[in-house]
C-alpha cells in the first residue's frame, strides 16, 4: 500500500495551477449519458473521475482519454445500451448514484447499487429517491440496489427539498430533463459546481432557469447530439492551497482560478490575519505572520464548505487563541481530529464542535487517512510539523487531488510516494 512521506518546516514558494473541478466533473459525466456525443476540457485525471468513466463504460459508452490535453470524448453507442451501475462499480464513490436521473430520463428505467464513498456519515439516498418519486418514478430497494421505473416517462411536479443537498439536486435537475412538462424545485443547493452542470445541460438544449434556492425545468423530448464543455475550476483544491499558502508559504501564487467564488474563504482568511491579493484569475498569498482565532460553522454554499472543514482545522492548529468548527452537514466528519492530536494538536470534540487551542507545536509522525479530506489536513500538518510524518491510506487523497505532489514539489515542498 502507498504512503506519503513529508519532511515538514520547509517555508514553500512557487506557483500551483488549479485542476478542474472533480465535484462538476462527476454530474456532468453521468449527464453524457443523454447526449450522443460530448467532448470535455479541464477534467482533473483523479481516481473518482476514472471510477465514474469505468461506470459509463459499463452503460455502454464509448470513451476516449487525452491525458495530456486533459480532455475526454464521450459517445453513446446506440444498440448497446445497459442501465445497470453494479456495486463493483459504485461501492467507492457516492457519486454513481447521479447515473440514476440520466437512466430514467434516457431509458425510463435504472437499476443502481447504493453508493459508497468516504465513510463521514450516513449520507443516505433518500432525497434523491424523494425527487425521482416526486416525477413519477416507481422505486424499491432490493439486494442492495434502487430499482427504478418510469414506464410512461417521468412527469414534472413542484416540491421542495426538507433539507439541501448537492447529490439530490443534481440528480432531480437530470430527471427533470426529460420529464413531460415543467417542474419547480425549491430549496436547492446552489454550488459553483451545480451551475456548472445547469450550462452543461443548456448546451444539450435543456430549458432551466435558476432564481436564488429555486430551479426551474421545462423538459425537452430530444438532446442535442453534439456538445464540447470546459469544466470550471475546482475551488476545494483552491481552498486548500490557500489554506496552505497561509501556513508555510512565503509566496504562493494559486492560477487559473475565479476568486469571487472563493470570497466566503478569502474573507475568512484575511480575518485570520492572511495577506492575500486578488487578481482577476489568480490569487497571491504573502507570509502571514500572525494568525489569529476565529468562529465558523459549515454550510451550504455560499457559506463555509466542509470539504474544507478538515483543511482550515490544520490552521486553526497554529492561530493564537481558541477556535471553534462546528460541522453541520455531516455527523462523523472529525476524524482526522485523532490523527492530527497523535502530531501535538490541541483539539476537543463536544457534541458537532472541535475545540482548538493554538498555537500548538505539531511534530511528524506516522498517521491514517480515514477520508478524501482528512487526508489532505494531514498532508498540510506534514508540511509544518517537526521532522518526518507518514501519511497510510493515501488512496483517499488520489480520489479528489491531481498531481499533489508535483504541485507540492514545484513549490519546494520535501514530500514523495513509496
């Protein structure tokens, strides 16, 4: 198995160039499935976004990789259709489920196992399975898998979500589609990423109109055939980067991204006590000095995200002061906490909230990635901790992050794989 080693204490410079978005990517593979041919730019080559082509593979679509160009081909072979998403194929990453909207729009029925993924909570399915119902679909659960029909085609309906969710979201805007007639969804999530998939699927001809937390689809009969699309810029990787030019940089400049959509971020570091100048597709992060302690709670954007809970706890670790996190999306997101306390952090969980006490002297030592994020905090304790630390499980890590460590090593980080 794969491990990170990192000797910590270097201050880092250099220039880290954004991937594209892995959580825009996602939705809009499982959307391909209604075209019946798309090219794709700016797609980040992680392990998730492999896992998702293997899956459409299987569907049945033809799919060519350009590494290089970072660009992908997708075209759906017309006799050789399957709208089976196996557990082998959707047991490590939630995701799969998105197929889901996309089969019943296209082919009226869908048989999908129920997702895995990270194990940071129950996240179950039951709001996406509350939209589909809500357009008609007849749905069981059997054997492990949602078994999902919509004989005479999905109809539009109005509804509104009990709580937001970015999976339920996506996969009622995929159904909706291709449903007869027109459907009102409210509260809805309304991430960077779901407005990315929304101009994906004006590009197929969807008609959809967004007003604040409510959507609006018009369904279509028909596709267009032929689309390209560049995904936008992945703003977790962004965040986190920042986070990490706060640490230790002298200077980092983060390119190809578009900082208003990390203003909720931005505003929260410089609260910090970060120096951070924006420009208007790359941000620059300036020696911080002194950090100070600060209150947050996760939420849906555009307020904090948890995925980068875990990151902006590592920097909590050496601002002056006692910080708080309280996470309220998902309920078994601190387990990195335990990890991150065996390199000298100070932190207590009560109930949804840690604690921080800082500044806390962190030392290396060998630690356990649980999760995608909590990987990624432990990669950033690394790299201000006292001597050497080892990363294990760092699979996690290759689901949500490009090329880490040439990005790392390009700014003079001390860390490589064995």
């Amino acid at each position: 198995m794969q491990k990170l080693l990192i000797k910590g204490k270097r201050e880092l410079s250099g220039t880290i160039s954004i991937s594209g978005s892995k959580n825009a990517s996602l939705p809009i593979l499982a959307a391909c499935i209604l075209s019946s041919s798309v090219k794709l730019s700016n797609v980040p080559f992680v392990k998730d976004i492999f896992t998702m082509l293997d899956l459409l593979k299987y569907i049945g679509m033809k799919i060519t990789i350009k590494k290089k160009k970072g660009s992908i081909k997708l075209k759906n072979k017309i006799n050789n259709q399957n709208n089976l998403a196996p557990y082998k194929l959707v047991k490590t990453m939630r995701a799969g489920v998105l197929v889901l909207g996309s089969l019943l729009t296209k082919y009226k029925k869908a048989k999908v196992s129920l997702p895995g993924g990270c194990a940071i909570g129950t996240r179950p399915v039951d709001l996406h399975l509350f939209a589909l119902k809500k357009l008609g679909a007849k749905i069981k659960i059997k054997d492990g898998y949602i078994i999902a029909n919509a004989k005479n085609g999905l109809t539009g309906a109005k509804f509104k979500f009990p709580s937001i969710s970015v999976g339920a979201t996506e996969n009622a805007i995929l159904a909706a589609c291709g449903a007869k007639g027109k459907t009102e969804i409210s509260n809805c999530a309304v991430e960077p990423e779901i407005l990315d998939l929304i101009i994906f699927l004006k590009k197929l001809g969807c008609k959809i109109k967004i007003n604040k937390r409510k959507i609006s689809i018009t369904g279509v009969n028909s596709f267009i055939s032929k689309v390209n699309h560049k995904i936008i810029f992945d703003r977790i990787e962004a965040g986190t980067y920042l986070i990490l030019g706060v640490l230790i940089g002298k200077k980092i400049i983060i390119k190809q991204v578009k900082p208003k959509i990390l203003k909720y971020e931005i505003d929260l570091l410089k609260k910090m006590g970060a120096k951070i100048i924006l420009y208007q597709n790359s941000i620059n992060i300036l020696k911080t000095k002194k950090l100070k302690k600060i209150n947050i709670s996760t939420k849906p954007y555009p307020g904090f995200p948890t995925d980068l809970q875990a990151q902006l706890m590592v920097l909590m670790t050496q601002a002056n002061g006692v910080s708080r996190i309280q996470e309220k999306i998902f309920e078994n997101r601190f387990m990195h906490v335990p990890e991150l306390k065996r390199m000298g952090a100070k932190i207590e969980i009560k109930d949804k909230t840690a604690i921080i006490n800082g500044p806390s002297k962190l030392n290396g030592a060998e630690v356990m990635a649980t999760d995608l994020r909590a990987s990624v905090s432990l990669v950033l304790a690394g790299l201000i901790a006292e001597n050497r630390t080892i990363i294990n499980r760092i699979y996690h890590l290759d689901r949500g992050y490009e090329s880490i460590e040439k990005k790392l090593k390009n700014c003079k980080a001390e860390i490589k794989r064995v």
